[in-house]
C-alpha cells in the first residue's frame, strides 16, 4: 500500500490509527482527572487506582468520541479535500468507515470496562456518568440530532470536560464533589471549549457548506472572538476567586504566570483566518496542559 503523501500514512496501517486518534487532544482528557485529583489530594482522601482507573476511562472515551467524530463528519459531509485543520482517516481514505466503527466501539468498551472498577468504588453514579458519556461522545456528531452540528458543541465540551470529568474525578476517590472540585472545574472546562471555538472559528465557511450550524456559523467571527475572551476570562478569574475567598491557598495563582501565552493565542485567534489558526488551535491545547498542570500542582500545596 502507498503512503499518503500528506500524513505518510498506509492505509490501514498502525500510525493511520494513531492519526485518528488524535493524541494532541488528549489533553483535554489527563487535565480534568488531574485537576479533579488535585481536588482529592486537597480533601486528603485521594485513592491512585481510581484516579488511574478514571485517567485510562477518559482516554478511552476522548479516542471514542475522535473515532466517532471522524467517520460522521466524513459521512455528513463536513469533512471534504477542502478541509483546513488536519488530515482525518476516513475522508483521506487511511481507514475505511466500517473499520472506524469497531475502532469506536473497543475504545468506547475499554472506557466502560474502566468504568467497572470506578462503579465498584464509587457506586451507580458513574454508571450514569459513563454512560452519559459516551452517548454524548458518538451524539456529537452521530445520530438525528448531533450536537455539533446544531450549536451545542461548546456546551457539550464546557460540561463534560470540565464539571462532569474534573467532579466526577473527584467523586470516585473521596465519595464527594467539594466546592472547591465545583469551583476548578470551570476553567478546565472553558479552555478545553476554547479548543474547539478556535477548530469551529477556522472550518466555518466549509461547515455552512455541509450544514454544520456551529456558534461560529450562526453568529460569525465578532462572536467567537468575544467567546473566546470570556473563557480566558473565567479561567483566570478562577484561580484568583479561590485564593481570595480561602477554598485554596496563593499557590493556586501559579497559572496565571501562562498569562502572557494566553494573549498571544488571543490575538493570533483576532487576525488570522483559515488554515493559519491550526497553529493557534495547538497552541490553545498546550494552554490547556500547563494551566492544568499549574492548577494541579497549586491546589496541593499548602
């Protein structure tokens, strides 16, 4: 089999796999369990097997949710040769759609297994927050309604990679959600939404097209950059809020030194368009990760 000369990736082949897998957004999964066994660290009740049980679980659920996401956008339209951001497997012709679905379904089978051992630790309500999951995760952009598809995107992400993931973290190993895993919670989720308003701010010509009606496509570029000011807005905030009102010590303010990396994103986010905004894109993944990174390592020391 040839290569292609885009991703030098065979059909069919192991890195063709690992393409679709799309492991720059796993950060999107490590931060919340990192932060939510911060918050667990911080009630002095952390448990390291669900914590790893719950780290493992998110990335099967994130490879899912991406195996998914690429072969129904493919089917739908949305992703075309014109594409912008990077290359998909089932539009490029790497892995063939029925392949992606058994693909989906081990990685969404390897997450419930995770999810056994998190429900003997915790009880039923991770059953309910796996299964929730991972209909969301295929309900993205499969199935009559997808969320994407109709604006609710950003709400998925702001929701389930923030106060599901980083809560529910925090929950199996303590058998509560605090209010300071309530509080850390916020700025996970809204920079793992700047994630996508940068992704959604860059495909929305070609989403009209395929009638993909994302915030971007229904309220235009203005939106989106005011969007995208806010999540930054909350993020930092956050961190500040808690150390005022005493729920974390002034460790908890380490994240603010990626400031200044958080502005740069911002204005390359207000003058570019297209293709250029993937680097913007990474760039706001890596935000992620070291703000987590940061807001984890604060929230533990005294």
């Amino acid at each position: 089999m040839t290569p292609n000369p885009k991703t030098e990736a065979a059909p069919g082949s192991a890195r063709a796999w690992l393409l679709a897998a799309r492991p720059a957004t796993l950060t999107a999964a490590f931060v919340p369990v990192a932060v939510g066994t911060a918050c667990a660290v911080a009630a002095g009740s952390p448990r390291w097997d669900t914590a790893a049980a719950a780290l493992l679980g998110a990335f099967g659920i994130q490879i899912g949710t991406n195996f998914a996401n690429d072969v129904f956008d493919a089917e739908k339209g949305a992703d075309t040769e014109e594409r912008l951001g990077p290359t998909r497997a089932v539009q490029a012709g790497l892995l063939d759609a029925r392949a992606m679905r058994w693909g989906m379904a081990v990685a969404f089978l390897f997450a419930t297994l995770c999810g056994v051992h998190l429900t003997l630790a915790a009880g039923w309500p991770i059953v309910a927050i796996g299964t929730a999951s991972i209909v969301s995760g295929i309900a993205y952009t499969g199935g009559p309604f997808p969320l994407g598809y109709n604006g609710l995107g950003d709400v998925f992400v702001l929701g389930f990679f923030g106060l599901v993931a980083v809560c529910g973290t925090c929950f199996v190993q303590t058998h509560d959600v605090p209010a300071l895993a309530l509080w850390a919670s916020l700025p996970v989720g809204a920079l793992a939404t700047a994630i996508l308003v940068v992704n959604n701010l860059r495909d929305r010509h070609t989403d009209v097209k395929a009638g993909k009606r994302t915030l971007a496509v229904r309220f235009g570029r203005r939106f989106v950059e005011l969007e995208y000011a806010a999540l930054l807005l909350v993020s930092y905030a956050t961190p500040v809020g808690l150390s005022i009102a005493g729920l974390a010590g002034p460790w908890t303010l380490l994240p603010l030194t990626t400031l200044p990396f958080a502005a740069k994103l911002f204005g390359q986010l207000r003058t570019r368009e297209g293709a250029p905004l993937n680097d913007t894109l990474a760039g706001t993944a890596q935000l992620l990760l070291f703000f987590g990174v940061l807001f984890s390592i604060g929230l533990v020391l005294p």
